[in-house]
C-alpha cells in the first residue's frame, strides 16, 4: 500500500511538473482595468495563481531603468527624458510609473511567483546593451537571481545577460532562429509568437531536445492554448490568464 501511495505522489509530482504554466504578460490586467506593467497588476497576477509575471523596461536618458511597454510616456520618449520627468506621469489607477527597484522590490514579497523582464530595445544598440547590464546588477542587488528570468528582442542583450549571470533562464523573442542557433550562443530559452510555433512546429520538440524552454506569446484565444498545451509548451503568456488557469484545471 505504501508503494503504491508513493507511486501515485511521483505521477502526480512529474504531472505538475509537466504542465503548462501561466504567464500573465504585463501582469493580470484586463479583467479589473489596471493599467499594464502596473504593480497592482503584479499583485493581482499573484493573486489569481500565476506561475509568473511578465513586465517591460526600458533605459532613461539619465540611465535609470523604468517599467513600461512602450518607448514613450504620453509622448514623452524614454530614453531621450531624465528619470525625474518621467516619474511626474502618473498610471489610470494613480501609481507613479515604477523604477525597476520598485517593481522588484514588490515583486520580492511573492516568492512564488517568477518575474519574467524583457528588455526592450533602445534606438541604440549600446543603450540597450546597457539596459541589459544594469537590470541584471539590480536583479542581483535585490538576490532575486532565483526569480527573475530574462527575455530580448534584441539577440545580444540576451547573449550579455547570459554571460552576467549564467545560472539565469534567458529566451529569445524574436522568433528568426532555429533552437540550435539560439541555444549555441548561451540562451536556454524560446519565447516565440504562437504564429512561429505554428509555422514550425518541430521547433518545439528540437528544443526540448536540447534542455530548452518553450514560451509562446500573447495567446489570448482558447483554441491557440489549447494547442500549445497540446504541444507541451512550457509556457504561455496571455494577456488572459484567468482564462488559460480555468483550461488548464479542467
């Protein structure tokens, strides 16, 4: 009876273990209005169960680095403003635009949640490659080297942050390399549109194959989860992750 009681604790641990898991890309923000990349969205995307939380930065003027999808700030361009100008713009719900330090500051007090940081491209590749280095330096400073993971459009800032930090999960966005090419250069990661997956489907395997993971983004429809789950993607990133944790639980 005990054997078979540990038998049944393994296959449930490797099912776990195996399933996909949820990224709520920008935190969860859609179902209750919070503006993207917020902090309160970071709360909520741990509240619902995410497994983790994806938000963007990018470089100011000045050389701090700020959370934000875009390149602008209502009109304001990052990395042509100081970091004080920026912080006079407030979010829909009244959050000043959060410094890195603070996200991950909020980030720190849930553990078990992983924060997934992209680095977003800069009009100079040097900025970007900077952007890269110092949010690896803040990572470290705040030792949350076991929770964050990183991910680039831009292949080198992938390939630096790999070799300053080499115990990190780093994935590629672009979606333009097979898995060998990626994995050849330090990344251990893709983290490709659904449409690549899609149009090459034995990426997904190959980089199995080869210790990778494999991250699809943004999924928002359930018939594209479902053939990710199908596909045994580690990850998806969704702008619905209410959605994708309610398929996943049936």
């Amino acid at each position: 009876m005990k054997i078979l009681i540990h038998i049944l604790i393994l296959i449930m641990s490797i099912s776990t273990f195996s399933q996909t898991k949820v990224i709520a890309h920008r935190g969860a923000f859609q179902n209750n209005n919070l503006p993207e990349n917020s902090i309160a969205a970071l709360e909520e995307a741990a509240r619902i169960g995410c497994f983790a939380s994806e938000f963007d930065v990018h470089i100011t003027k000045d050389g701090e680095i700020i959370v934000n999808h875009d390149a602008d700030i209502n009109g304001q361009i990052i990395s042509e403003t100081n970091f004080k100008d920026l912080r006079k713009h407030q979010l829909s719900n009244g959050e000043k635009v959060p410094a890195l330090e603070e996200y991950l500051n909020a980030g720190k007090k849930f553990p078990e949640m992983r924060l997934v940081l992209e680095v977003k491209k800069a009009k100079q590749t040097e900025k970007t490659l900077e952007a890269a280095r110092k949010s690896v330096e803040l990572v470290q400073k705040f030792n949350l080297q076991n929770q964050v993971d990183y991910i680039c459009f831009d292949f080198e800032a992938g390939k630096l942050i790999a070799k300053l930090s080499p115990n990190a999960n780093v994935a590629y966005l672009e979606g333009d390399k097979t898995p060998a090419e990626v994995k050849a250069t330090g990344y251990n990661g893709l983290d490709y549109h659904f449409s690549v997956y899609k149009k090459y489907p034995k990426w997904i395997s190959e980089a199995h194959d080869l210790g990778m993971t494999i991250n699809a983004w943004t999924v928002n429809e359930k018939a594209d989860m479902q053939w990710l789950i199908d596909q045994k993607a580690d990850f998806i990133t969704t702008n619905e992750p209410e959605i994708l944790i309610e398929i996943l639980q049936k």
